[in-house]
C-alpha cells in the first residue's frame, strides 16, 4: 500500500501543500474610526466582540488593522464615546466606523467607563496616558513587578458584560510608588489644558474589594474631586475621602496650608460601631459601609461657598444613603478676596486607590 510512484507522491504532495495554504491564509478586517463629524478617534479598542484578547488600538489617524473576515464580530470602544458592541463589517478593508457622543455626556460633565481599554495584565502607564490622555500616572505597568499593579478585568464588573480596572495593593506596601494607583484626569480632557472649571460638583462611582480585603489596616485612599486654580496647577486642592479600619468611609481634605487636618477632626460618615478610648484615628472604628461584599456605589459633592454666604460643603452618599454632609467653611477660609486662591475651581478627578 506505499509502492506509490515518485510522480504521484509528488503531485499528492504538492496538492495537499495548496490546499493547506489556502485553506489557513490570515485575512484582516481594515478601516478607520471617525466621530460624527470625521475627525478620527484614536486610541480607540477595536477587540472580538467573543474573543476580546484578540484587540487592536487604532493609531493617531483612526486607522486599526485586526485578523477577521466579513463574519467577525467586532468590539468598538472610546473614551468619550458610546460603545458599539457588535459591529459587522460588510468589506475586510476601506472600512469606516462612526462613533456616536457617549449618550450620557448629555447630562454629565465628564462619564469613564473602561470598555476602551485592552484586556489584561500588565497595563502599561503609556497606556493609561494615551487611554485617558493624561500628563501623570502612577502604579501601571513599566517593566518591572513592583509597577504592574493594575489590570483589566472582563470578568468583573459591576454590570453583564462590562468592565473593571483591578487595582492590587501589595502586603506591607504604602504610598502610590510602592501600592495602588494614582493618577489625575481633567475634566475637559488632558490634565495640563486644565480647561473646566465648577464650583458645584457630584461624583459617582461603583467599588468592590475582594471579600478577603484586610480592613483591619489603617485605610488608604479612595477616588474623588480636586481642583486648582484656573488655567494653572497652582494652590492645588484635593477633596479625599478614604476608607478606615473595618470598611468605614473618611473625609480627608488636602489643601496646600494645611487649614484642614483630618487627624484632627476625623470627618467620619455615619456613627461609631465600635467604642473606643484611643485617639489613634487607626484605631477608630465607625460604620463599616464597605466591609460587606460586593459593589458600593460612592457618590461625593463638592460646593464652594457664595461669596458671603458660608453655604459650602462636602457630603458623601454610600449605597444611595447614609451619607455624611459637612458645613465646609474650610473652603472660605481657604479661597480668601485678593489671593491667588480665591480662583480655585473644582477641575479634577483623582482617580486614586492606595
């Protein structure tokens, strides 16, 4: 049965060879992504809608080249725009994508959702400025292990088929060189146009530890609103809150001359759970609003006072309720007439957890 001639093992050969060859040729799904009004969106995630590890990011002129053929169902997403979950080209090249305005920008200053951002681990700090167009990061990946302490999360999240940033805090580590990240987004855009400016401001967002998180430590800190004054990073302010021993929630004001101190006055939301004689505010346990599993939604308002009025405050809502107003006359105290400080604005989110 294998006394076949030279000639037609050859020709068998040379036969099976192109079938193969055609049969495995790699065919990719070319084009551009542009917004409604043809500029090209960059930067933008052009991933498998069933298979998200296969991705590409489009480059500075919207163009993106990905393995498909006309039946792929692709994933396209933005920053600043709605996402588009399954799109299917009708050519492999010559393709034009149009983003529609995230819907939601209809009503909200500024909306992050993480769908435009690659699956994974090791998420680089160039990718999280060119993401999100930012001048400063801290905690993304940038070769070594000691950086790579936030990923991408596609399995996680709060809402189906949604996505998370995972941020890792190593054991024994402190500060944002050594835990969490930390990085600032203007509102407008890039940090350093530093074009928006309010006096008057929410935030919401959605968190989740893991259900073995040790809140037997201190604390650290947890997103929220900053500001400067206009056109400038000087007198720059930053509204923290953190959470404390157990799963409680902070108030923790960082002004640059130091008018308020959360060591001294502790700003906790919501009673005391656990009575205690100690001053060290390590020690100090109140309600626990994050110590139970799950997702919590944080909501923050910051408002600066009407010139004579001493109507300013900060308050926070966790869960939709039980939330903590302060009076804050701190911010009249800090925005004197006269001063460079009296210009500051609200401009900023700190995307902060370390």
């Amino acid at each position: 049965m294998y006394q076949l001639s030279t000639k037609k093992i050859t020709n068998l050969f040379v036969f099976l060879l192109v079938c193969f060859t055609v049969s495995t040729q790699a065919q990719n799904l070319t084009g551009m992504v542009r917004n409604t009004s043809g500029q090209p969106v960059k930067y933008a995630l052009i991933a498998h809608s069933n298979n998200t590890s296969i991705y590409t990011k489009t480059d500075v002129n919207g163009a993106f080249s990905i393995p498909g053929t006309t039946a792929t169902v692709l994933k396209v997403a933005a920053l600043k725009y709605a996402t588009i979950p399954n799109y299917i080209a009708t050519s492999t090249s010559g393709i034009i994508i149009t983003m529609q305005p995230d819907p939601l920008l209809a009503t909200d200053v500024f909306h992050i959702s993480f769908d435009h951002l690659r699956p994974g681990p090791t998420y680089t700090k160039n990718e999280m400025k060119n993401d999100f167009s930012l001048a400063y990061t801290s905690g993304f990946y940038e070769g070594t292990p000691d950086t790579d302490r936030a990923s991408v999360d596609y399995n996680v999240s709060r809402d189906q088929g949604g996505v998370s940033l995972k941020v890792r805090f190593p054991q024994g580590k402190l500060k944002t060189a050594d835990s969490g990240v930390d990085t600032r987004i203007d509102l407008a855009g890039t940090f350093n146009t530093n074009n928006f400016q309010s006096e008057d401001l929410y935030l919401s967002y959605w968190v989740k530890f893991s259900d073995n998180f040790e809140f037997n430590k201190c604390g650290g800190k947890l997103p929220s609103l900053g500001g400067s004054t206009v056109n400038s990073t000087q007198d720059r302010w930053k509204g923290r809150i953190m959470w404390r021993n157990g799963g409680a929630i902070q108030f923790y004001m960082e002004l640059p001359d130091n008018s308020f101190s959360a060591d001294n006055d502790t700003r906790f939301w919501g009673p005391v759970a656990v009575p205690t004689t100690s001053s060290d505010i390590c020690d100090l346990r109140y309600q626990p609003y994050l110590g139970s599993p799950g997702w919590h939604n944080i909501e923050l308002h910051y408002k600066f006072e009407t010139p004579g009025m001493n109507d300013g405050l900060f308050e926070g809502w966790v869960d939709g309720a039980n939330y903590e107003s302060i009076n804050a006359s701190v911010f009249n105290n800090y925005r004197p007439a006269g001063t460079t400080r009296e210009n500051i604005t609200i401009n900023t989110i700190l995307l902060s957890a370390f």
